[in-house]
C-alpha cells in the first residue's frame, strides 16, 4: 500500500465513515422532528466514507512519462 493510498484511506475514508455513523445513530434520536433527514446525510456521508475507503485501497502511485527528448 502506498503512502498516497494510505493517506486517503485513513485520512478521509475512516473519518467519514465514523462521522456518518455518529450522524445517523447517535444524533438522530436527539431531534425527533428531523430524525428522517439527519439519519439519511448520516448514512450518505458513511457511504462516500466506504467508497473513499476502497478506492484508497485501489490508488497506487502515478507512473513516470519517460520523454524520449
């Protein structure tokens, strides 16, 4: 794995998966009137977080252009 790749992964992916889940699980009970709506950003923002997640797990490091100059 690649420092790129373990940048994204557990820079970006990780947190938002948690924030996703602090949203939709714990938050959403505390307000009652908007629980539907808290509850569906919680689960989208966890979403991007597993797709960030694995497309970090899938970079790699760009190749060099070789110029022929």
């Amino acid at each position: 794995m690649s420092v790129v790749s373990k940048q994204i992964t557990l820079g970006v992916g990780i947190p938002m998966i948690v924030i996703g889940a602090i949203l939709a699980v714990v938050l959403a009970p505390m307000k009652p009137d908007l629980s539907d709506t808290v509850q569906f950003v919680g689960s989208l923002i966890g979403i991007l977080g597993v797709l960030i997640f694995i497309a970090g797990l899938f970079s790699r490091k760009p190749q060099k252009i070789l110029s022929g100059l």
